[in-house]
C-alpha cells in the first residue's frame, strides 16, 4: 500500500487517512490491551493481533510510505493511571500512533474497524502519552482532535386546541453518535 500511495498525488493527511483506513480495515484486533509484540511479521501475515501489533503495522506503512509518525505508549483507563515521575514499562498496556504533517499531528488507534479517522478509542481518551521518538521522549495528552456534536431541532404548531404537534430530529457524531 505505501509504494501505490507514493505513486498517486495525494496530500500528507490523505496518505495517513489511507494507510489508516487500510489498516482499520484489514488487520483485526484481538480484543487484547497488551504493550508487548509477540511476532509482528505473523499479525501482519494473519491479518490479526493485539492492539499494539494492530498500531505498530499501521506505524510501519506510515513510515514506509514517508510520514512521520511515532509510538505513543499509554495506560488504558481500565488499566490504571500512570505515574509519571517513575516511567516504568509495567505502566503501559497499549500503545496508538501519532502522525504528523507538516500543519497537524493526528492520535490514531487502528484497533476498530468502525472507528473514524482521527478518532481514539474512548478508553485512551484524555490521558497521558509517552512518545517514544527517535529524536526525543516526552509526555503527551492523548486528545480528541475532532469535537463531538448533537443538535435537536424541532418543529412545533399548536392548534386551535392547544395541543402540540409537530416533528423532532435529533442528530450527533463521533463520540456522541
């Protein structure tokens, strides 16, 4: 995927939205918050694996295909908060990616295929990162990027009875949705 993606004209942003929506798509995750990598090579040939191997595929075709991109190891919130003075492995359980282009920088979980892009699962949302980059570690806020909306718009009339008729439309997306 990262050769086609470098042969076609396409923004940054639409190779990761690519790359992402591949990965998503095609790798299934094994239900599994688990830090460590068993056999990558096998998750990809199986097309399975832990949500770890699932986002380290998805890091690896974004490196492939020349985006810059990083792990970032988190602490679900089902596996208990970090302690960031002591920044021991036993403390993380997953880990999502974070892309960037030269204008913005996207939190990605590969790990559900129903999941849109930019999107993290809610049990990574709002908790501390630790970015493992090649050039540098730092502590990072894993963020929704895309805000959650609903809206409910009604139309009433009322008769000459007074009683209230009318239509009711209500609408939400992402997290709301």
């Amino acid at each position: 995927i990262a050769e086609q993606l470098n042969q076609s004209p396409m923004t940054e942003k639409e190779k990761i939205q690519k790359i992402y929506n591949y990965v998503k798509d095609n790798i299934v995750w094994d239900g599994e918050y688990y830090l460590y990598i068993d056999n990558l090579k096998n998750s990809f040939k199986t097309k399975s694996g832990n949500g770890t191997e699932v986002n380290s595929i998805l890091l690896c075709i974004l490196h492939a295909a020349g985006i810059s991109a990083d792990p970032v190891l988190i602490s679900t919130r089902d596996y208990g908060e970090l302690q960031k003075e002591y920044c021991f492995l036993n403390q993380f359980n997953h880990m999502v990616v974070k892309a960037k282009t030269k204008d913005e920088k996207f939190n990605l979980d590969a790990t559900d295929q129903y999941r849109p892009f930019q999107l993290v699962d809610k049990n990574c949302l709002s908790i501390p990162g630790y970015v493992a980059s090649e050039k540098k570690y730092y502590w990072t806020n894993i963020k929704n990027a895309v805000p959650s909306k609903s809206s409910l718009l009604y139309f009433l009339k009322l008769d000459n009875e007074d009683k209230v008729s009318g239509k009711l439309s209500y609408s939400c997306n992402n997290y709301l949705g």
